[in-house]
C-alpha cells in the first residue's frame, strides 16, 4: 500500500499557476502537507537531484528549504538532532518531485507549518525592521567619518583625532570639537580656532603632535638595516 502511496506521488510537478500567482503553489498542495517528510525533488537548469526533509515551503518567498543531511539512523530520533546542510530552491526550478519516506510531526497535528518537527517559528518583523533600520544608520555614521577627495594620510589624521574628540568632515577640512578646524595639509600650522577657543586649540595641538611623533618613531623603526660590510682576515 506505502509502494502504491509513493508510485502515486512520484512523477508529480509542482507546476506554477498560469497567471499573477503562477510561481505559488497552494496551501494544500502536496509539497506544503509533506513539510518534515523525506522528498526527491529534480531542480532546473541542470537537473541536479536533491534528497533531504523538507524544512518549509513558502508562498511568500515562492520557494522550499530543504536539507540534505542524512535522515538519522534511528527513525525515532528527533529532526532537530540532525545536522543542517540546507537549499533554497524556487518553486520554479522544481521540475520534479517525489515523497521517498514519512516526517516527523506532532501528534494529531494538520499539515504545513504547525505540525512540523522541529518547530517553525514566526518571523518577528518588527525585529528585522528594527535591524534594518539599525544597520543603516550605522552604514550612513560610517560613511560619514570617510573624507571625500582626501587622501590616505589625511584618513589616518581624522581617524585618530576621532578616537577620543567628536569629529567630523567639512569637505577637505577636518572640524574637532565644533571649534577647531585643521584643514590641509593637516600639520600643526593648519589648525585654526576663534580666539575665545584658544585652550580647546591648545589641547588638540598636543594630540595632534603625539600623532606625528608616533607615526615618525614607527617610520624609523620600519626601515630596513644597513649591512656593515666584514673586514677579510688578515693573512687571507
């Protein structure tokens, strides 16, 4: 009866709809009621053959997830103990499929998502938003502390000068604390300050020429030794 169940299902496509859904397969198709089963599926364009349990099915994204660990040697270990080694495939370059062994689901549980084992959590989106969100503000503060038209040197001045003081970029020119600015090419002489910003001046003069004495003792240290030539011995 399982030989005739699996000869019923093999051979079957998960053809697309004709039309705005064409890529989406219904909600009590086949592949969606054999999530947590063991499926064969044959993928376009080369007709690579996949084997593995079937993690999800997703109307949304228009594709499976499938991993292709081996099946545990003990039938009635839990899924979520096997190791994951997952495909994304769409539902459009599934051009065969066929289900070769029974998942593991919960108990009187109905198919798709709420019977499969391990379990499928919603997706908070208001967390990915918020991620998003997170991770572009960083990328933009990022960018902003990259001078424009500036060469290498001149990073390295405003990169230094931000560890420990609010800076920032003004084109070409480089604006500490809101009061000093020290524009190119960046030495001690550059820096210019409002009289009444005169101490805040000060202070950054001092940071900036322990810069410069940095970078010079590292410039010496980094040269290469002078060979001293070897008198001969005497006598040959």
């Amino acid at each position: 009866m399982a030989e005739t169940k699996r000869q019923s299902i093999a051979g079957k496509i998960a053809t697309p709809k004709v039309g705005p859904s064409k890529d989406a397969i219904d909600t009590d198709s086949i592949l969606y009621k054999a999530v947590g089963a063991r499926i064969k599926i044959t993928c376009a364009p080369h007709n690579n053959i996949l084997e593995g349990t079937l993690f999800t099915t997703c109307n949304i994204t228009n594709a499976i997830a499938i991993n292709t660990a081996p099946a545990p040697p003990n039938p009635s270990a839990s899924l979520s103990s096997q190791p994951g080694d997952y495909h994304i495939i769409p539902f459009a370059h599934i051009l065969h499929f066929e289900l070769i062994g029974p998942g593991e689901r919960v108990p009187e549980s109905g198919p798709g998502f709420d019977g499969a084992l391990p379990s499928i959590s919603k997706v908070d989106l208001e967390a990915l938003k918020a991620r998003e969100e997170q991770t572009i503000r960083e990328m933009k503060k990022k960018d902003a502390m990259r001078g424009k038209g500036v060469t290498k040197e001149a990073q390295e001045v405003f990169d230094f000068l931000a560890r420990t003081l609010p800076t920032r970029w003004h084109e070409t020119k480089i604006i500490i604390n809101d009061a000093v600015l020290l524009a190119p090419p960046y030495t001690l002489n550059d820096l210019r300050a409002d009289e009444d910003k005169a101490q805040s001046k000060a202070h950054i003069r001092k940071i900036l020429e322990n810069y410069y004495q940095r970078k010079k003792a590292s410039q010496g240290t980094g040269r290469a030794p002078v060979a001293t030539p070897i008198a001969p011995r005497k006598g040959g």
